[in-house]
C-alpha cells in the first residue's frame, strides 16, 4: 500500500515541498513512493523519462526564438501546450507491485498531462485523485499568466502570452479537452489558500471539482526540535524595550515580488521618523536587488544574499518581524515558516496572509498594496506597538507541532480530506 506522488521536479521552491512531505511521511511510517521526471537520491522513487541536457538546451533555444520573434511573452511560456512523454505503461511498470492507495499530483503539463491521468483514472477506478495546487496554474492547466488574465474562467481563447493564431487556437482546443477530463477524473482538489481557492470555484477547468484549502506545510519536525531556541525566545510583544528591531525581507528583482515598494516606504519613513536608522536594521535574503537600490542611506542594510535551508532557520532565530511585500503571490512558504515558528509577520493582503495572520495577535496585514500602506504598518509595528497590536502569547513547541504548518501536520490534514471525501 503507497501513496503515489507525481512530481515534475524535487529541487526549487516547489520540488523542496514534495521532497519534504515524502521524507516526513516515511518518517511517519507512512508508504510513500515519488514518480518524477528529475534525477534524485531519494528512496522510494523512479525516475520516468528525464529530458536530457540536450533537450533541455533544445527547448529553451526554441523558446528564446519565439521569444525574441515576439511569438511568444516568454515569461509565460509554459502554457501547457506541450505533450507528455509519460504514458500509463511507464507508470504502471514504475509502480511494480505496489498497491496505491491514493495518487497525489502537483503539476500538469508536460510530465503528467490530463490525457495520461484520464487513462490512470481508467486503470485505477478506486483509487482517490489529489491535486495539490502549488500555485494557480491548475486553474488551467498549465498556464502561470491566471492572475493577469481571466480567460481560465471561460475557455482561454485569445491567449495574450502569444501573438501566434495557430498557438493560440491549440491552447484554446487543449483547454476544451482539460474541461472535459477533469471531469472525468473527478479529483478531489487542495488550494494552499482561501483566495486560490475562490479562483478554482471560478475557473471552467476545476469550478465542479470538490476542494479543501489548506496551507502548505512549512517546517519539519526535526527543524523545530532543533529550533527550540527561538520557539521559546521572547517574542515581539516585547520588543519595545529593545534599542533597534532587525526585520527580514525578501529582496527580488520580480516586479510581482514589490522590493520597490518596500525601498520606497522605507524612503518615506526616513524623512519622518528621524533616528529611523537608530531603530531599525535590515536583513534581506535573495538577489541584490535591495543593495542595489541603497537602502542602506536609510537603514543598516545586511545583505544575506541566497542562503540554504540551514541558514535560513539560523537567521529566522536572529529577527524579530518579517515583512511580505509582494503585490501577487499564492503562498508564500515564508509566511508559513515564520507564522510557525512564531514570528511577527507584515505582509500585503496576498496569498496565504489571510489564512494565517491574525490581525493584532500574529501579525499586520496592510490596507493594500502600496509603499503607503506598508510604510504605515511598519511604523505602527515600530511605534505603536502596545496599541496596535496584544502581546503575542508563549507559544510552546507542543501547540506548534499540532499544527498544520508542519509538513506532518500537513500530512494529516490532507490524508483526513482524502478519507473524508473519498
């Protein structure tokens, strides 16, 4: 008995997520077996039809082309149009004898497609479907341009990520087709936050579907146990008694990740609170994008540059507020980490903020999504702490291991849905 995981990849954001819930139900003493298309040294896994380094280079050339004839917005190029060198007699000889009990799918397109899911669907008539959606590309199938485009509500024709007719007519015509095979399917889908799950109700490929939002598992069991230190350190509540607050960031050059309107509001609170620089430090973790723009005229500025899991869990001990500036995100695991672990979290009104902060005891959500509005939440954070905001409660290692946001607390919620829905 196995659950069986598709996954296109095990490494980036979205493979370390799969990864993780592999290891954490196999130290859980759950059967778990990973079907993908990336090489990797996990147990309990195979390898179907990796694309060799050649056809990597031979598609992102082609890509490039179309990109540069103006084709195609080659921000948006997977948009599902692509077939899948995975049929169901490789999975079926991948699987062996192993008796699945349920099969759990995070991505579409080119590894796992509809059509082979349809005829796994025949193969295997008992047996619960599961997507997990890691981002908003089921709502179509493949496409990542759903948050700007509103064609996966109706039937995707005149995509915008393409000036090609006859693309545009083949992702309309594939789009049809995914309509009708989900629902033959009949999964039973899992959003990571409630507002992707408002747009799954919407969207003409999933609105029938039957789904449950919870949030991604964020930290493993021996993380926390290794992190005891910072689960049991004062928390925020009491940070006005400290001579200056150390405040983390993302620094990306995404437009979509919004690092300009956090230079931005830190530009404006200079001008107003004028030992600014006496109260509060900067850590930023990603691309050089903050350094760059010289926070570091207004703020101390530390920049910590890519780190590794390991580093990230030293330097989350060393913070006292997070701050989410991202003007469109579906997560972000970040959010779940912190909130987990206990820390303050400010963040745009996006993706899993409203799940999980709640307002005045873990966290600030701000008005919008401006420099304004980020600005005033973290003044009010620095300031106006005791009025703003109840003293955040001791959180115990126990009542963060019950829940969700670790991966076994994820484990458990999505196997109770599965047992519940099936």
């Amino acid at each position: 008995m196995s659950v069986v995981h598709f996954a296109t990849e095990l490494s980036g954001g979205a493979g370390s997520f799969v990864r993780n819930i592999h290891i954490a139900m196999q130290d859980s003493g759950l059967p778990s077996f990973i079907i993908t298309r990336e090489r990797n040294d996990l147990k309990n896994s195979v390898t179907l039809k990796p694309l060799t380094r050649v056809a990597e280079s031979l598609r992102a050339r082609w890509l490039t082309t179309l990109g540069k004839l103006g084709v195609i917005n080659t921000s948006y190029a997977m948009f599902g149009i692509e077939k899948s060198p995975v049929e169901l007699s490789d999975i079926q000889h991948a699987l062996g004898a192993r008796i699945p009990t349920v099969f759990i799918f995070y991505w579409v397109s080119y590894f796992v497609n509809f059509e082979t899911m349809l005829k796994l669907r025949q193969a295997y008539p008992n047996i619960p479907f599961v997507f997990v959606c890691l981002d908003d590309a089921f709502l179509t199938g493949g496409c990542h341009l759903s948050c700007d485009c509103l064609g996966y509500q109706e039937t995707c024709h005149n995509c915008p990520a393409t000036s090609s007719t006859r693309i545009k007519k083949r992702i309309e015509q594939g789009f049809r087709q995914r309509q009708a095979l989900v629902s033959a399917i009949n999964p039973i889908v899992i959003y990571p936050t409630t507002n992707i799950q408002q747009m799954g109700k919407k969207s003409a490929v999933l609105k029938n579907t039957r789904s449950s939002v919870v949030p991604l598992g964020a930290i493993t069991n021996r993380e926390l146990s290794s992190a005891t230190d910072l689960v049991n350190r004062e928390h925020s509540g009491r940070i006005d008694n400290k001579e200056k607050v150390t405040l983390l960031v993302r620094s990306s050059s995404e437009y979509r990740k919004g690092c300009d309107l956090f230079v931005s509001a830190i530009k404006v609170m200079s001008e107003r609170i004028p030992n600014l620089r006496a109260r509060l430090e900067v850590f930023s973790i990603g691309d050089a994008t903050l350094t760059r723009a010289r926070i570091d005229k207004y703020v101390n500025h530390v920049d910590m540059g890519y780190v590794q899991r390991k580093e990230l869990m030293s330097i989350y001990q060393n913070i006292d507020v997070f701050i989410m500036t991202s003007r469109k995100d579906v997560g972000p695991l970040m959010i779940n980490e912190c909130v987990a672990l206990g820390i303050f979290v400010i963040s745009t009104p996006v993706g899993v903020a409203n799940d999980l902060i709640i307002e005045r005891q873990n966290g600030l959500i701000t008005r919008d999504v401006s420099s304004d509005a980020i600005g005033d939440a973290l003044t009010a954070f620095l300031y106006n702490y005791k009025t703003t905001c109840v003293e955040m409660a001791d959180i115990s290692e126990s009542q963060i291991r019950r829940s969700s946001l670790t991966f076994e607390g994820y484990i458990r919620a999505m196997m109770d849905i599965i047992h519940t829905r099936s």
